[in-house]
C-alpha cells in the first residue's frame, strides 16, 4: 500500500499520495449523487411519518396506501401509457426526420434542423403555457391525444439528435448498393439501414418514453380533469406538505425507469436478424 | 447531342424531386412543431404587447422595469443560475479529470455514478432533497448525532434547498461535455510539459486546463440555459422564498390569469436564452452541446 502512495500517477509524476485528496474528494462526490435517489427505497419502507433512516420499523403502509388509492393508479396509468404512445409516435417520426434531413442535402436542412431543435431551447414553461393555449383553441384540452402530441414534440430533439449521430457514422453507400440491385428505397432502409442504427433507434425510444414519463411542467397545465398525470399529482402533493406516500411513488418510479434501459440493454444488443 | 442534353436535365429534376421528398419525410415532425410550440409561441409574443384594455401597449414590458418585485424576480433568476453554474464547475470539473484517468473500466463504473441521476425522474430526485434537507431529515439529525450542530439547521425551503438541489440535477450536464474534452487531450502534451521542465502544477493550469475549456464552456452553457427556466426544483425546495421568473410566469397564469404579464416574462426569458446561445455561438460550435458533432 505504502508502495502505491508514492508511485506517480500521472505524465507529470504526480504521485497517489499527493493527489489523495482528488480521490476523496471524488468519492465523496460520487456518493452524494447517487445516494439521495437510491436512500429513498430503504425509507419507503419506514413505517414512520418522518421517513427514517435506517427505519425502525419496517413496514409497507405507504405502499398499501399507494396502491389502495383509485386515484393514484389512475395516474399511474395514465402517466405509463402517454409515455408509451410517445414513445411510438415519436420514434418513427423523429427517425424518418433524421433520415430525411441526413439524406436530402437541400438547402432548408440547416433551417428544419434547427426548427426541430426549438423544443429544447425554448424554455419549458413558455412551452406549457403555448400548449395551453393552443389546446383550448383545439379542443385537446386534459385529453391524452394531447398529452401525447406535446410530449412528441418534446422528445423530437432527442430523437433527431440521436438516430441523426448514428446515420452520419453510418455508410450510405451500403442503401445504394440495395437499391443498385433492385430494392426499394423503402425497402433498402428497413432491411439495411435500420438494423445498422438499430442502437440508436432503441436509444432514442427509451430517450422518448422517460422524457414522457418524467415531464411535470408542461403535464401540471394540459394534463388534468379525468387523466391527470402521476408527475402533476406528485408535484401537487409537494407543494402542500411531505407526504410518505411520494416516497413508495418514487421507488415505483426509480423501477419503472430501469425496467425501461434494461429492457433497452436487452433489445439493443441483440443480433439483427439475417 | 440534343437527346442527351434533355435526359441529364430529366436526370436532374428527378434527382431534385428525390431530394425534396426526402427531406419531406422531415415534414410530420416539423409540422407538429410549429402547431404545438411555434405558433403558440408566436401568439404569446403577440399578447405580451396587448395591455389590459386590448390595445396595444408596452405596459407589460414597463411593469418588469418599473415594480421592484419584478426587479428582484430577475435577479434572483440570475443570482441561482450563475450560482449553481458555479458549484456545478467546482465540483464538475475535479470529478471529471478523476474518472478521465481512471483504466476505462474503472471509469465507466464511475460514469455510472453521473448517468444514473440522469436517468432518474427529476421529480424523485427533487423529493429525495426535500425528505434528506427536513428538519427532521437524514442531514439534520446525522449532523446532530455527530455534534455538528446543536440544533435543527433549515436546509430547506429557502437558497440553501434550491441550491442544492439544483446543482445536483444540473451535474451530469457539465461533467459529460468536460469528460469528452478531457479524454481528447493527449497524453503526449503532458509528458512533453514536464520533460521540458514544468512543474506538474503549471503543466495542468498551462497545458491540460486551456484544452478542456471548450468543454467546459459548452457544459456550463448548458447548465445556465437550463437553470434559467427552471421550475420545479426551485418550486418545491425554495418554499416560496426563492421565486423566479419561470415561477412568475405559472403564477401569473394559475393565480390571476394575466396572459400579458405572463407572455411578456416568457418572451424576456427566451430572448436572454437566445442572445446567450447566440453570443456563445460567435465562440464555440454550438453543434457540440446539441451532439451533433462529428
């Protein structure tokens, strides 16, 4: 061990000794960003009012309490599936975007791109009331098709970004050798452009479905009536007082969000089919 | 001759027909952006210049000059987003250059740890602070039990709360640009400093620091956009204590239907987004933040 302290850890000879105090500073770093998420699971299970930690009695009341109220799984289940109907609605639209602009090369693509990049520049609460007002006019007002179409657009950006990086490393060429032999350009990108940005098309989807999943801003002015979101009541419940319940909320949440990139893992790193 | 000349112009107009129906396939998603942000948007600037008896008039822009609450709004709104860009470069930076040098498997455990509250809903995250920062909460009765401090410290529902949790949300949004700038500087460049014979200080603050600066710009961009429209965290862990504009904007609305007002706050709140990215964009390649690059 004493042999480790003074071997140098850089080009510049610095020693491990001598920067101790990045490796502690760091790991205390690290620790603090990932604990205040995952100590919300154990306290989930407190059977005490306050959330103690370690709790001294264990016990699954908030859960009970979670999952015994219609409205709460009224939202759940509204909030799951906007964010599934997002996530099909706008993965194909956002990949036949990127397709579009990456193969196109007209003179507009500089103009439509930086269009199709305004929902993550223009702040978020500016875009809730927008969408307000235009939902009124539209009649989408606390619908899910309009839930559904503003988080589309929000996750647009995300999705053109990602597929869009993964078509400029990819070799267009390969499409023109399909299409050279008789496909379709339809055709030539199914069967071999898009197995090749298969990742980023998985990406872009889960991208989609916890942009969806996590919106609270734009979901506390659209989203409401009959099919309020699990994020707008949640935010509500926090602005009154802390109430345990979120706690046991928020592990459903923190599970349901890895399902989503293990799920994504698993389809991403499958073999495309031959 | 003639017939040839004919089919490469026919050649020509199809290969052009190719390409705007190519880029048409663009046009779903650009239509849905102009219907559900871009017009909307575009009536809110309209109503931000109509005054309360549906004339024109700029008395929603002289409000923002003239009523010191509104004064106090905006500088509040700075005052937190340079605050938490600041914090986020302080404790960004070192945790970065510790990972970038880290064997690459080492590294990639511990970019877990900055990938993982990205990943998480910001709404969990923000309720984690809020339960941790209570007065009787995890912070407070740890650092009592250690003797820290005698009595409950308010850590919540006020600057301290926001700023905390802010700076944790806004993290991986600094480290990961700065963590791709580091890992592009060459080794080579360091070795070099100190064979030429500068101290392992001055070759860091000489050598490695300048390269990682657009990097480091561009995260720290990132974070002040993002935290100048930031409502949530801000909502629910400053109490009311801590209101920016974005909080205005909702009021305004929630409470006493001011569209005007409202309008005229989100038209100044993207007109300083836009001249920010706009001033930036004269220094750095903006296509970097977005991830378009390469």
């Amino acid at each position: 061990m004493g042999g480790w302290f003074s071997k140098p850890a850089t080009e510049t000879q610095v020693t491990h000794g001598q920067r101790m105090w990045l490796y502690v500073l760091a790991v205390i770093i690290m620790v603090l960003l990932v604990a205040p998420t995952l100590i919300v699971i154990p306290m989930s299970f407190s059977d005490s009012q306050y959330l103690e930690f370690p709790p001294q009695t264990w016990s699954t009341r908030w859960y009970n309490h979670y999952f015994g109220s219609e409205e709460w799984m009224q939202a759940t289940a509204t909030s799951l599936k906007v964010a599934v109907l997002t996530m099909m609605v706008a993965t194909p639209v956002g990949v036949l975007a990127a397709y579009g602009l990456h193969a196109s090369r007209v003179p507009y693509v500089r103009a439509a791109f930086v269009l199709i990049l305004t929902p993550m520049m223009v702040p978020l609460v500016l875009v809730a009331i927008g969408a307000f007002y235009a939902y009124v006019q539209l009649n989408l007002l606390y619908t899910i098709t309009g839930l559904v179409l503003a988080h589309t657009m929000l996750a647009l950006p995300l999705v053109v970004i990602v597929t869009g990086s993964a078509l400029k490393g990819y070799d267009m060429t390969q499409e023109d050798a399909a299409r050279s032999l008789g496909a379709p350009r339809w055709q030539a990108f199914l069967t071999v452009t898009l197995p090749q940005i298969r990742f980023a098309v998985i990406t872009s989807a889960l991208l989609a479905f916890l942009t969806s999943f996590d919106e609270v801003v734009i979901a506390m002015f659209i989203s409401g009536g009959d099919n309020p979101t699990l994020t707008r009541n949640m935010f509500n419940a926090l602005r009154d007082q802390i109430d345990p319940t979120i706690a046991s909320i928020s592990t459903v949440m923190i599970l349901i969000t890895t399902l989503a990139m293990v799920l994504a893992q698993v389809f991403g790193q499958q073999k495309p089919p031959k | 001759m003639a017939a040839l000349g004919m089919n490469a112009d026919g050649l020509r107009r199809d290969e052009r027909l190719e390409r705007l129906r190519l880029f048409g396939l663009s046009s779903p998603a650009l239509l849905l952006i102009l219907v559900v942000l871009v017009i909307p948007v575009g009536w809110l600037f309209y109503v931000s210049f109509i005054g309360a008896n549906g004339q024109f008039s700029l008395e929603n822009y002289e409000r923002m000059i003239n009523r010191s609450s509104y004064r106090r709004i905006f500088f509040t709104t700075f005052q937190v987003s340079f605050l938490t860009t600041g914090l986020c470069i302080l404790i960004g930076y070192p945790l970065a250059y510790f990972i970038s040098q880290l064997p690459a498997k080492l590294a990639n455990l511990c970019l877990i740890t900055v990938l993982l509250p990205f990943w998480t809903s910001l709404l969990v995250r923000t309720y984690a602070w809020l339960v941790l920062l209570q007065k009787q909460g995890l912070v407070n009765s740890w650092g009592m039990s250690l003797g820290l401090w005698d009595e409950p410290i308010k850590m919540v529902h006020n600057m301290t709360g926001t700023l905390i949790g802010m700076v944790h949300i806004m993290l991986p949004f600094l480290i990961l640009p700065v963590y791709g700038a580091m890992k592009a500087v060459d080794a080579d460049f360091m070795k070099a400093a100190a064979n030429l014979g500068a101290s392992p200080r001055k070759a860091f603050w000489t050598v490695f620091f300048p390269l990682t600066t657009p990097g480091l710009f561009a995260g720290a961009l990132m974070v002040f956009i993002l935290c100048l429209g930031f409502f949530v965290t801000p909502a629910v862990l400053g109490g009311g204590k801590v209101i920016m504009v974005s909080m205005k904007i909702v009021s305004n609305i929630e409470l006493f239907v001011n569209w005007g007002a409202a309008s005229a706050l989100g038209v100044v709140l993207l007109v300083a987004t836009v001249a920010i990215l706009w001033v930036a964009s004269r220094f750095l390649n903006l296509d970097q933040i977005a991830g378009g690059g390469h």
